[in-house]
C-alpha cells in the first residue's frame, strides 16, 4: 500500500492567492484528518470527515478554509485568500478505526 | 514536518540506555491512546496504542504504561537507538465515540552516540 498520499509536497505562494492542498487516503479507510503543525501551536486537527461526509470542522481557522471529500479516494483543502500566518504544514490522515496514518505532508509558505 | 512549540521538552540520551516518555492527558473519559514517532520532514508514524482497560502494553523495544488515577501515560523505549531520536507525541481519544484525536504538545528525544 503506499500509504497517504499528499500533494504537492512543498507550495510557495503570494498573500491573496488561493491554495489548493490534496490528498488521497489510505484505501479501505473510511476516515479522513487534515492537521496543521507550526512551531507555535504544535499539531491542530481542523476538520475530519466519516463516509465522506464532514463531522467536525470545529478546528477551522476561519471562513478562508474550506475542505471537501467528494468521493472516499480524494479530499481537499482549501485556502482562499492565503495569508503569510496560514504558513505551516499540513497534514492529511486517513483510518478505519482508532490508528490514523499520516502523509508526508505539505509545507505551505504565504509571502 | 516541523516541531511543536516553542518549550518543547528535550530528553537526551546515551545510547544503548533506556528512555522514558511521559505525557498528561486532560480528559477521564478517553477510552484509546496512542503514541506517535515525528522525524524531521515526515509525517507522524504510530508506535502503540493501549486500551483504557490495560495499565499496559508491550511491543518490540517500546512499552507504554497507563495510569489512569494520576491521568499519566508513558512511553518506555529499550536500548536508545541513534533512529529513535525524534519527536514523540502521546494523542488520546476523548471517548465520544468519534476517531478523533487529540495530540499533546510532544517531547524531543536526543539519542547521544
């Protein structure tokens, strides 16, 4: 299996701009995390989905985030419009059960 | 993947000793508890997990205790190895049925050859 799958690894991008993250679970998985590591606020789950369907977004910086999971092979999140202290990197999980298996991540900069 | 927080707690040790990982979770209820391995630029790996009806739990050089009077967890590594330096993360599920976890702030292991 080759795990969670993240892309892209690394996005470099302008203040305003959008920025789309993506990620492919683990197959067979039913549930789906998205994190964000920074130094100062360590590992902070925004949103998770169950059956592709959102269940807690409570995580959510604000209305500039948005996520979606249109089908049990694909989600996304979404930044717009990006902001230099949206810099971090984040994280997509995916589990059947209690053990959540994490990519590689993706190391977002806002200039 | 980076670090977590400005205070992150160190521990160094020698190599070949034993290292101890602690960790203080919040909530009474949680039922499910794992512990994850952070190296730079990766993604955080699981080590162990252990039910809320175990005090404990053994795996290949990795032992995780669970105290749930004091609320206490800790991470138990046999003969340091210089791979085994990372971050260590204990996370906890709270309980409520969910898959959601809640993660600590993490502990720096130093491995010294």
């Amino acid at each position: 299996d080759a795990g969670v799958i993240q892309s892209p690894r690394h996005e470099v991008t302008e203040m305003g701009q959008e920025v789309t993250l993506r990620c492919k679970p683990i197959s067979g998985h039913n549930s789906l995390f998205w994190y964000r590591q920074t130094m100062m606020r360590g590992l902070e789950l925004l949103i998770y989905f169950n059956n592709n369907v959102p269940i807690d977004d409570s995580g959510m910086p604000e209305d500039r985030f948005s996520a979606k999971m249109p089908n049990a092979s694909f989600s996304t999140l979404k930044i717009q419009p990006s902001e230099p202290r949206d810099s971090a990197v984040y994280f997509c999980a995916s589990s059947r059960y209690n053990e959540q298996f994490f990519g590689p991540g993706t190391r977002l900069t806002v200039l | 993947g980076e670090s977590v927080g400005l205070h992150l707690p160190t521990l160094s040790v020698q190599e070949g000793d034993n290292s101890i990982i602690n960790c203080a979770y919040s909530n009474s209820a949680s039922d499910y508890f794992i512990w994850y391995k952070q190296e730079s630029g990766k993604g955080p790996q699981f080590i162990i997990d252990i039910r809320s009806n175990m005090d404990k739990r053994q795996g290949q050089r990795v032992t995780v205790l669970l105290n749930k009077t004091v609320k206490h967890l800790s991470l138990q590594i046999a003969a340091t190895q210089p791979g085994d330096s990372a971050v260590y993360f204990c996370a906890e599920n709270m309980g409520d049925s969910s898959y959601k976890l809640i993660f600590g702030s993490g502990t720096r292991l130093l491995v010294r050859p």
